[in-house]
C-alpha cells in the first residue's frame, strides 16, 4: 500500500467532515492538551510533526482545533500533579511527550482518551498490555531508542576499536534508566569492555561528568535515552567537542552540534503518527481500537568534522554503513 492510500484509509474523514464535527459543536473548539516532560522550546521540531499528522485528519490548530500545553521543565516529580491538571481542565484528549509524561496520565487518568509519542517498548513500560490491543483509554506512537542504546556502545567501540574503558550517561529519575543500563551493560560484557555508569540529572551534574571523562575518567561516552538529555541535545554536542569527549546520542541533532555519532529512532515521526490518531479520536474511534504504532526505521549519523578534531581516524567501514555522513 502506497503512502497516500495508507494515510486515506487511517484518516477516514474529510478535512469537511471536521468543518461540520465542530460546527455540531458549537463555537467551542475541541480541546488537545499536551503533557511534556521538559520545556516547551525543546518539543517545538515534534509538536509541529503532530500538528501535521492532526492536519492529515483535517484539524488545524486555532481553527478547528485549540490547544492546552503543560510542561514539567524536566521535573519529572511534578508529571502526577500536571496530568490531573490537564484532566481537570476536560480537555478532549491528551498528547503524552515521552514515556515519563505517559505512565503519569496512566496512572490517575482513566477516562480521557490519550496519545503518547515515545522512544521505548509501551509494553515493557506499562503502558499498554500489548501493541494490537492496547486497551483502555491510551495508544500512540513508539520509535526504538531504548532499544539501540547498546548499539550506540557497539558503533562507539568501533570508532574507538583500542579503546576498552566507556561511560554511559543516565538520568536516575527517568523510568527508562534501569532498562537502558541493563541493556548496555550486557552489551559491554559481550564485547569485552568495561563500562562504567554515571547518573546526571541536573545541569551540573552533567558538567561534572564530562569533566571527569575529559580528565582520563573513559575513552568514549554513550548517552542513555531520556527526555532530559533530549532537551540539551544541541548543548551536549558542543559539550563533547569542546572537551574532546568522543560521545554518542540518539539523534542527528546531537552529531550536528558536535557529537561524534548519533543512532536512534525517527522522534518525529512517532509525533506524526501520534497526530494522525489524535485526529481519528477526535472524530469518535476509542483508544483501544487503534493499535500501538512501532516505527522501527532507525537513523546513524556520524560527523567527521568532530572526529577528525577529536584526532579519530574513522573506519572506512563505519562511514559507509552512515545514513549521513556530516563533513
């Protein structure tokens, strides 16, 4: 099935069917409230990818569509106390930014229907029982990052094939750490390396660490999943340059400011598909009709502009296996 056969099909309404949904209405505009775990600056990529897959459905914000943000700025204990906010507020349904955001409205919300976009297994977390029947009254959209996580350690050794000492970076209040340090852990015992974990989850934390890596702490640094980190993406590329730390994240974004390498799942697109069934229960179809959608498609960036500064000599082998290679 072609691209546009697949978005007519998952869409079922016309942009004029909206028009009259709303006009039944009244003039009130229906309600999305959006729950993120960090600021609102960091998700604005995302949520412009969601508001495209809401159009597909033919709801546009400020037209037929309002919008209610809620944002814990990376205070992860607060989600429980924002989520029945927005529940208060009788918004239409909710967008859960990440898994964090997701597992609080799951916890003391069971009436209004939710949509997550996330970077881990919904299954694994909790979140839904499984993927064709998630049940209840949450669905959404998942990209693989948890699951790449040793991956990233596996591409960084191979940039760093003498290298034996790693760190991986966590941030101790995400529920994705445990898994995330699990995962690579197992991975390091596999290739042979020692790996040693650090937790940030406060900007000087993250500062304090980076030091230490920089001063002979590991030869390389695999960042772990998490919304925090996502949020100073760009801020933790330059970081790894300027203290010459050979790192790697999971988005392109990370490699561009000057990180080494980046390897993960497509974010936006999770917020995209997460739009579209955002649309379809707007327009009446229940959460757990919609089964979990799991884009598998992954992306490997690396920069040679940064390992060439870092004085790496990049296998050949490795570029050509890049999805893009910066210079």
């Amino acid at each position: 099935m072609r691209r546009r056969e697949f978005i007519e099909v998952i869409v079922g309404a016309t942009s004029a069917t909206v028009w009259q949904l709303c006009a039944q209405a009244g003039d009130a505009l229906p309600v999305i409230g959006v729950l993120g775990t960090s600021g609102a600056t960091d998700y604005n990529p995302m949520i412009a990818a969601f508001r495209k897959g809401l159009s597909e459905a033919g709801y546009v914000e400020g037209k037929s569509v309002s919008f209610d943000y809620v944002w814990a700025d990376n205070q992860y204990n607060r989600l429980p106390e924002l989520a029945s906010e927005l529940v208060r507020h009788r918004v239409r349904l909710i967008l859960a930014a990440a898994t964090p955001a997701a597992l609080a409205l799951r916890s003391i919300n069971t009436t209004v229907p939710v949509v997550f976009a996330i970077g881990g297994d919904p299954v694994k977390t909790g979140l839904v029982s499984t993927l064709n029947m998630p049940g209840g009254n949450i669905t959404g959209a998942a990209h693989i990052n948890v699951e790449t996580a040793p991956k990233r350690l596996e591409l960084l050794h191979e940039l760093l094939p003498t290298k034996q000492n790693f760190g991986l970076l966590t941030n101790p209040r995400s529920p994705l750490t445990a898994s995330v340090e699990t995962t690579v852990k197992a991975a390091a015992d596999s290739l042979g390396l020692k790996l040693t974990i650090h937790h940030a989850s406060t900007d000087e934390e993250i500062d304090a660490l980076f030091k230490q890596v920089a001063d002979g702490g590991e030869d390389g640094l695999v960042i772990g999943t998490d919304p925090f980190f996502t949020s100073r993406v760009a801020e933790l590329g330059a970081k790894s340059l300027r203290l010459k730390v050979p790192a790697i994240y999971q988005y392109r974004d990370f490699a561009a400011a000057g990180g080494t390498m980046s390897y993960g799942g497509d974010i936006k697109q999770s917020y995209y598909l997460a739009g579209i069934y955002a649309g379809r229960i707007l327009q009446g179809a229940k959460p757990s009709d919609l089964p979990v959608q799991l884009s598998t498609r992954v992306e490997f960036f690396i920069n040679l502009r940064n390992t060439k500064a870092l004085g790496i000599d990049t296998p050949n082998a490795l570029v050509g296996r890049a999805d893009e290679v910066i210079e």
